[in-house]
C-alpha cells in the first residue's frame, strides 16, 4: 500500500566533462601558514609578486576589523565605515541615511565576544521623533572574511548588519505608520491574534498592510520596517513594526478564518520540525485555516514550493479521464518497469498490479499505472489540465501572499515524472487543498481571505471543467482510498462524504521523502505536507484528521 514513496528512476546517462588546465602551478608556504600561488608565467618572468595572504582569519584581524569597522559607524564616519566592507557604495549609502529615516540619535555600538568570524553586537539609540524621545536597543551580527585579491580583512556587508529583520531593499523608518493597525476578527466575529495563533503574524501584517486604510482604523506613530517590493507577488514580505511610540485605533477586518479549525490546524503543526497545512471551503474557496511550522515570517501553507508527489494523481487521473484513456472500473495494469525516454521507472520494492483496474491503482497509489499512460499524452496536457481545471498557475488574488503553483510543459521522462508530481511540478498545501476542494465542488473556486467585495479584485477563474461524469469518478477514487486506500489508516471513523488522496516526493540529497495528505469531507477540504519525514499517511494524515474531525 506504499507504492508512491519510490519512483525508482533507472538508467539514462550522467556526461562527466573534465577541465584541462594548462600551464605550470607552483604553491609555496609562507611563515605564517598561509599559501601563495605563483603562475608559469612569473616563473618564467622571474618577476616579483607582493604577497597575498590567505587562509582562515585570525582572532587579531576579526578582531581589529570589526573593531574599526563598529567605531567607524558610532562616529558617523559612513564613508570611512564603508570602507572596511566588501560592497562599500552600497554600505556607504546605507550608513548614512541609516540613522536620518529611523529618526535615531546617540547611536551605541557594543561588541560581544566574536564566535569565529562572526562579531555580535548590540545596538543602542534613542527614537527622537516630533519631540518625542524613546529608547531602543537590538542586538545584531557581522561576519568578517579574507579579500580574496587583497588578502586583507574586510566586512561581508548585508542589511542585516545594520537591524536584523533588514533585507535587501528594505528601510528602517520612524512616522505615521503607512497602514492603521487591524483588528482581525473569523467568520464568526472572534478575533485572531499572533499570540494566540502563531502562523497568522505574518498573514496578519500582510492584510493591515493592504487592507488597513481600508477599515476605521487610525494609524499611529512607529518605528518600522519598509519592505522593498518583491519581482514575484508570492515572495513579497509585509512591512513589520519594531516599536510603537503611538498607538493608532485598530479597524475591524472580516476573515474567511475559522478559529476552531485555526486553532486544530496550529496544534496539529506545532509538535513537528517542519510542516504546514490548509483548509478551504470547497463550495465558495474560502480559506478556513492557514498554519506552518516553525512559525516565522515566511508562510510555506501559501508560499512554499513543493514537488507535491502522488497527490497530483488527483490532476493526472482527471486528465486521463477527461481524455477517455482510463475509467475506474476499467483495467490499468501497473508494471514493475515502464521505460520512458530512455528512464526506466520502477515502482517500490518492485511491486505491481498484473490484471487490476484503475481505481486498485489509485488506492494504492501504484506510480507505473499513472507512467505507462505518459505514451498517450501530449507534454502540455497536464499542464493544462491543471490549469484550465484546477487553476493551478494562474494568478490567485487571495488578499495574501501566496504561489500558486507550477505545473510547467515537459518532456519524455520529465513529462512522465510529472505525472506522479515530481519533474517540474511544485505546489503547497493551499493549492494541494484546492485540488481536493475542485473534486468535491466539481470546479475551481480561488481560494481567498478578505471578501471580493474589500477592494473589487479580478478572482482567478479556470477556462474549463471535468467533462461529464469525470466528477464522479474523481469522487469514487478518492473515497475508495479514503476507506480501504493508502488513506485508510488517516481517515478511519470520519464518516460524511469523505475522499483521499497520499503523497511521498522524493527530494535528492534527502534520506526519507516529503510526506503529503489531502482529504474532504463535506464542505471542507484540507492538505498538509511535513517535509524529510516519510510515507504521506503516518506522516502527514494526521494533520488532516486533526482538521476535518475539528470541523
């Protein structure tokens, strides 16, 4: 029944390309341990080289560097600061508009102890804002390293040398915040914190940044963080408060959130090194819970990118389906071998399933059934199909952040890998959730947060949908792996209208796959995925369990 963890690529060829470097190398010790590299070419010149140092810091230079480097920025010597670094226009122009837009004033820099070539350091100021004087302190790091030309000690310059949460593009900034606070309230009226769920904090930021102006609310006076505007919608990070020196008026904002299903799915996450789950409202798109582990800024329930394994079988049978190559009831043979593009697949432990129909493979999750059919298939049919029925890849305007998921046209054993959700396929559990919502409701409804109505955006719609009969199907395939399946075990006692669907990605230089597990029940539907930890019915169905039985 555990057929989806391996899907055993075989053969095909790796090219090993070697390099020939010509020319005499000659490497010669120094008195202090350090090597120095002389080419064929002053060997033969006889010409003198100045002496370029190499190897691991020493304790003096990580010390003196950092040392220079930290009075330097103290005093206000931007220039000379920058200096030190390893990108000094960049550093220089952040030096010095460091302390101008934070509103900040009699800067401290006090060093810790150096733990190899990183220096710790605490940061201490003082906020002086419209007469208003707060104190402010933060602790942050420098790493040192060797100037491979010079072979002198320099800074390794980065943002977060300045404030911790500091990335690339983004500013420190003291005034009226650019959004009022937000008092995020379920469907129902009961208001969602950060303290009490945890993976909402950063989802929380993102709705006060975009919907905040658009409650009752007053913004008040903070230090802030103002973050530079990402290349993709999915990867942009919401400005974050470091300080209030005012406090605004929060304004109410509605959410699709469900607390008691929030809170079922933070507890279901909270115990695991890493994992992430989704629920959403089959019949509307709602999202009804959102939570991740460890919970920091970036949310991996909307914005991670996972090969999602067997749960694509869920796409790859509707498009079989749609196509009229395959039906529940009919025979699929799942071979031990099938061979495609000149990459022999193999299914765990050599397993197979001789004279079985479709749904037994299905059920089993058995990887060759859905391989063997890679022959009858264009290399944009799944692509399609996953866009034009799913709307996976298509632009989900959800309120939040979130990837929407990839399903790009491939190739031959690419193309066939794909099929079982390896290859070039990548989702999360939000769109894993929606994959099992589009079989419940029948079509795809964008999943979303806020109400449409808050700022009147284009939702995505899919351009097709499940040719007659295929819904059913779908529905009859899932339920039976949700009852005698490789969901069994996951799904038992949960009675309604009840589907299923298992996943294990493979992930290279990974000892034990990516587990995934997707269910509905009723009008609810939920995915979670726990990364590195195994089969995807131990390991991620109870994730699942926790939600739909909290629902």
């Amino acid at each position: 029944m555990r057929r989806e963890v391996k899907y055993g690529l075989i053969g095909g060829s790796v090219a090993l390309v070697a390099g020939v470097v010509g020319g005499l190398t000659l490497f010669g010790g120094s008195d202090d341990g350090s090597t120095q590299q002389v080419t064929s070419a002053d060997a033969k010149s006889g010409a003198d080289k100045p002496h370029v140092k190499t190897g691991p810091l020493t304790a003096e230079e990580v010390h003196a560097t950092s040392q220079e480097f930290l009075k330097s920025w103290q005093s206000g010597e931007a220039a000379k600061a920058a200096g030190l670094t390893d990108q000094p226009t960049a550093a220089e122009g952040a030096l010095a508009s460091f302390s101008k837009q934070a509103h900040f004033s009699n800067v401290a820099v006090t060093p810790d102890t150096p733990s190899g070539d990183k220096v710790p350091y605490k940061v201490t100021t003082q906020i002086d804002y419209n007469g208003k004087k707060v104190p402010y302190s933060y602790r942050t790091a420098a790493t040192v390293q060797r100037n491979k030309t010079t072979g002198k000690p320099q800074i390794a310059w980065q943002p977060a040398i300045l404030h911790p949460d500091l990335a690339k593009g983004d500013e420190l900034r003291t005034g009226e915040a650019e959004a009022p606070p937000i008092k995020a309230v379920d469907r129902s009226g009961t208001e969602l914190t950060a303290k009490a769920y945890p993976s909402l904090a950063g989802v929380l930021d993102s709705l006060r940044d975009k919907y905040g102006s658009k409650t009752n609310g007053k913004p008040g006076v903070e230090l802030f963080i103002h973050r530079a505007t990402a290349a993709k919608p999915a990867d942009q990070q919401p400005d974050k408060t470091l300080k209030v020196l005012s406090k605004g008026t929060p304004g109410t904002l509605k959410t699709t959130l469900d607390a008691k299903l929030q809170a079922a799915a933070e507890k279901a996450v909270a115990g695991k090194k890493e994992a992430s789950a989704a629920a959403v409202k089959p019949s509307t798109g709602e999202i009804l819970a959102l939570a991740y582990s460890p919970a920091k800024d970036f949310n991996t329930a909307t914005q991670g990118s996972y090969a999602p394994g067997s749960t694509m079988k869920v796409v790859t049978s509707a498009l079989l389906i749609d196509k009229g190559l395959t039906a529940p009831d009919k025979k699929n043979p799942c071979p031990k071998y099938v061979t495609v593009g000149g990459w022999k697949f193999q299914n765990l432990n050599k397993s197979e399933i001789k004279d079985g129909t479709f749904a037994q493979s299905f059920a089993a999750s058995c990887n060759n059934a859905f391989i063997s059919h890679a022959k009858d298939l264009q290399d944009d049919d799944l692509t399609n199909e996953a866009r034009d029925v799913f709307g996976i890849g298509l632009n989900w305007q959800t309120g939040i952040p979130t990837f929407d998921g990839a399903v790009p046209v491939q190739h031959d054993a690419q193309m066939a890998a794909s099929l079982i959700g390896q290859g070039g396929v990548r989702m999360n559990p939000l769109n894993v959730a929606t994959l099992a919502a589009t079989v419940q409701s029948g079509s795809f409804h964008q999943p979303y947060i806020v109400a449409q109505s808050l700022d009147n955006r284009t939702f995505a719609k899919a351009s097709g949908s499940f040719k007659s009969g295929t819904q059913a199907a779908l529905k009859s395939l899932m339920k039976l792996t949700a009852t005698s399946g490789t969901a069994a075990e996951a799904m038992a006692g949960i009675s309604g209208d009840v589907g299923a669907k298992t996943g294990s990605a493979e992930v290279d230089n990974q000892k034990k796959p990516n587990a995934w597990f997707t269910a509905y029940r009723d009008d609810l539907a939920a995915a979670a995925v726990v990364p590195a930890s195994g089969h995807g019915g131990s390991n991620a169905g109870p994730l699942v369990r926790a939600i739909l039985t909290a629902g």
